[in-house]
C-alpha cells in the first residue's frame, strides 16, 4: 500500500472521529485512489465516486513548492488534513448543485466562444471561494450549545480564498468576477491576492480556480484540453480539483437518495435533520432546495419524443447543446411547438410576467424554427390575446395584451387546449400559474397531454395527479 492510500485511509479514520457525518456521507459515495496522469489536479467527482489522484499528490509532495502568475511562492505538498479538506470540497461541490447553478447563470457547455470559456472560468473560480470559504470558517456545537469554529480539515494555501467572501454566494462572487473580467475583455481576474489568466486558451482543464466544459465524465479520462505550457490558469502546475457534471441523471438520483438516507438515519438517531456543521448544513439546504425554473431543462425532459424519423442520432448537434439542450443532429432544423397558458389573475404580478416574455424571447432568439402561442387565462380563457411567435416578430413580445378579470380558473385551459389544437396538439403545453387554483392537488380531472407547470410564490403547489407532466418554480431570480 503506497503512502497515499495511508494517508487516504487516515484521513477517513480522522473524519470518523472528528466529523461523523461527513465521513458517512463520503463512505455513502465513495473515495477511489486512483493514477491518473492525464489530470493535473488532486482530485474529481462525477457522482460515483471521490477519485484520489495518487500520480498528482506524489508529484506535489516531491516538488514541495510552486509559484503563481504573480510570482508568490507557495507550499504544495499534501498530508492527511489537507486531503480531509479536499475530500469535503469534492463532497461539497456535489451537494451545492455546482453545475445546475451554473446552467441558471447562462453558462452554455458546449459555447466555445471567449466569453462563454471565460464564464466557465469564473464560474468554477466563485464556487471554489465559496466552498472553500464554508469549509475553513465551519462552525460546531459544543456542549454548552454555543457555536464554535472548527475548520474541517486543512485548506492548501494555494486554495481559493478571500475573508471577504465569507456567507457571500457563489451567484454574487461571480458577478462580481465577471465585471472585472469584462473590463480586461476576458483576458484576467485578480481575486484571493491570486491572477488567473481566462484567455490560455484551456477550456477543459478545470482545476480549484480553472474551468469546466463538462465534458470529461469518466473515471481517469482526459478531454485532451491541457494548457499549452501545463500550467493551472492561476500559474501553479498542479490544482485542487477537476469539476465534472454527474456521469449521467442515474448518477444524480442515486447521490440525492444516498444524502436522503444519510439524514434519515441522523433523524432516526435522534440528532435532528442537521449535520452540526455550519459547512454542510448551508450545503444541504442547496442541495434540497426546490429547482427554480429552467426552461431549457424543463425541454428537455420531453423533446427526444417530438423529433421525428428524419433525424438521426448518430452525431449530437452542437447547436443545440450549446443551448443546454441535447438534440439530435438533424437533416433539417428541428421544430418545437410550445404553448403556454398565462395566469392573470390579481396575484400574478409584472415582474413575473416579465420575466416570462424574457424568456420566451431568450427561447425564440436562441432556435429560430419554435413556435410559441402564448394567451391569457383567469376565470376564463381570453381567446383575443392568442399571439403566435416566431424568430421574425419575437420583437413584439412587449406588445403582448393582457387580460384579466380578477379571478383564478386554470382548468379552463384544458377544453380551449383541445379546441383550439383539434388537429396536431403542440409538443410542449407549459401553464404559468402562482398555482392558487382548483387543479392544486386535483386527484380527478385527466388530460392526454403532458403539461409543465410554471408555479411563481406557492410552494404548496401539488400536481394534479392524473395529468402528466412537471413541476418548476418559477423564481424571479431565475
């Protein structure tokens, strides 16, 4: 056994000992020592397991030091409490829903432009600060009920950090990154007394402060990306940790049952739905907390059904993955036809109906052969506000009239959908609703269509049984 299966090994046994939780959520998930010499970073999840680069920790313990962009010196070597710190980061980036968040911010994977390359940079360089700075700055109870700090592990000093960024989320820091960065047209950020170079060229060689195309998924693979000069974007040889999606949705389930049963044993055990650790708990309410609208996701889940034998799947278009959608490659462009149902009732306000049109333009902008009816509906539909859009008048989107009389009706929806679609239904029937409304938890009412619910400020919202389909919060954040 090799002294970083040792030390791996140790750093369980201490994890035990010191932070019990974090040492069953990680024994839940995995740890696999591996030798990888396509990877210049400690370590990376995809959801199946926390993989352990032994190659990259050998080699860093034997070069001692390293110095960055700015020409600080820094000690690289690699003992038990920073592998323990390592260990949790990987763990944390699972449970923040790094990925999804990202999504949400408009971060496309497969976008290669200079500007989309340098948002994955930044992206990956925010969540770095803010796990990192959860993790050294974590907080226990002690016996007397008090708080009290208790780093978990070792954080290595060449790690992403900044006392500022304490409590601050990742959405905010990289705002913040991002405005610097467009100052410097993409080329630089100085953040953490660190520089990172965002214009290298590296779009796949993601490390603790580096980017993400989220395309590397498997155990010990490389997407071939590696800077030209071997370098992390910060200037150092050798970094924290590769960020990776999950390996596939199975992945992502099993890890959110596996966090499932963790808490229900600690709540069996009679130690309440916390993990006593500030860290992990503000990591879990990521983690459990509903998923804001995403309306590439919410597609997605329903537009492989829809193409048709004059598409073939031998070859994903990058179009539409760009766009967060996977699609197959098409002989000719593919076509969706969505429909949405406006609520205007009194508690629907402005914002979010603004927000709904944003997107239905971010929709139209970005694949020009959708169709989208939009109409009103309250206690009634109001069949005079049916507007059809396209790429050529998505422009018109602010002129859309609203109607209402007050009142909340959305079953309404249904007979005017079967009407006015008598012959060819859309393929995708999404209802924008604060959710108020007779279908909430409806057990009898039944459709042969599958509708997407938008649900804007009710969290007590439940579909109704018998009609298929899904369930988003629509955030105004989102």
């Amino acid at each position: 056994m090799s002294k970083v299966d040792d030390m791996v090994n140790d750093a369980m046994l201490t994890m035990l000992t010191e932070f019990g939780v974090l040492a069953y959520l990680v024994s839940r998930i995995g740890v696999t020592v591996i030798d990888d010499d396509q990877q210049n970073t400690i370590a990376y999840t995809n959801g199946k397991s926390i993989y352990i680069n032994r190659l990259v920790i050998d080699k860093m313990n034997e070069q001692g030091t390293d110095t960055d962009n700015e020409g600080n010196t820094y000690d690289i070597t690699i003992n038990k409490d920073k592998l323990i710190f390592v260990i949790a980061h990987e763990v944390m980036h699972i449970l923040n829903n790094t990925n999804d968040r990202g999504e949400l911010l408009g971060i496309l994977l497969d976008d290669t432009s200079q500007e989309n390359l340098a948002k994955h940079k930044l992206w990956n360089i925010a969540t770095d600060f803010e796990i990192n700075s959860l993790l050294k700055n974590n907080k226990v109870s002690n016996n007397n009920g008090n708080d009290v700090a208790k780093p978990i592990g070792e954080m290595p000093k060449f790690g992403c950090y900044d006392d500022k960024y304490i409590g601050v989320p990742a959405e905010k820091i990289y705002e913040e990154l991002y405005n610097q960065a467009k100052q410097n047209n993409y080329s630089s950020v100085s953040a953490g007394g660190m520089t990172y170079k965002l214009d290298d060229g590296n779009a796949g060689n993601q490390n603790d402060g580096d980017s993400s195309d989220g395309n590397n998924q498997g155990q010990g693979s490389s997407n071939g990306n590696n800077n030209n000069n071997g370098k992390q974007s910060n200037g150092l040889t050798y970094g924290l940790d590769k960020h990776m999606p999950y390996a596939d949705k199975m992945t992502e389930a099993e890890v959110a049952a596996k966090v499932n049963d963790v808490l229900t044993n600690m709540a069996n055990n009679g130690n309440g739905i916390g993990t006593g650790m500030s860290a992990f708990d503000r990591a879990l309410e990521i983690f459990f907390k509903p998923q804001p609208f995403n309306w590439r996701r919410a597609l997605t889940k329903y537009i492989k059904s829809f193409m048709k034998d004059n598409y073939t799947w031998n070859k994903p278009s990058r179009a539409g993955i760009a766009n967060g959608l996977i699609l197959p490659s098409p002989h000719v462009t593919p076509k969706l036809h969505v429909a949405i149902a406006v609520d205007t009732s009194g508690s629907i306000g402005n914002t979010e109906l603004e927000l709904l049109l944003n997107h239905v333009f971010t929709i139209l902008t970005q694949f020009k052969q959708f169709q989208v009816d939009v109409w009103c509906c309250s206690t009634h539909v109001h069949e005079d506000t049916f507007t059809t859009y396209t790429a050529a008048n998505k422009n018109k989107l602010n002129e859309f009239k609203i109607a209402s009389d007050g009142g909340t009706d959305m079953s309404a929806n249904l007979p005017f959908i079967k009407k006015k679609y008598t012959n060819k239904m859309p393929d995708v029937v999404m209802v924008f609703t604060d959710g108020f409304d007779n279908l909430s938890g409806d057990t009898t009412t039944r459709t042969k269509f599958p509708i997407v619910w938008l649900i804007t400020n009710n969290k007590s919202f439940k579909k109704p049984s018998l009609i298929p389909g899904a369930v988003y919060e629509f955030s105004t954040e989102a």
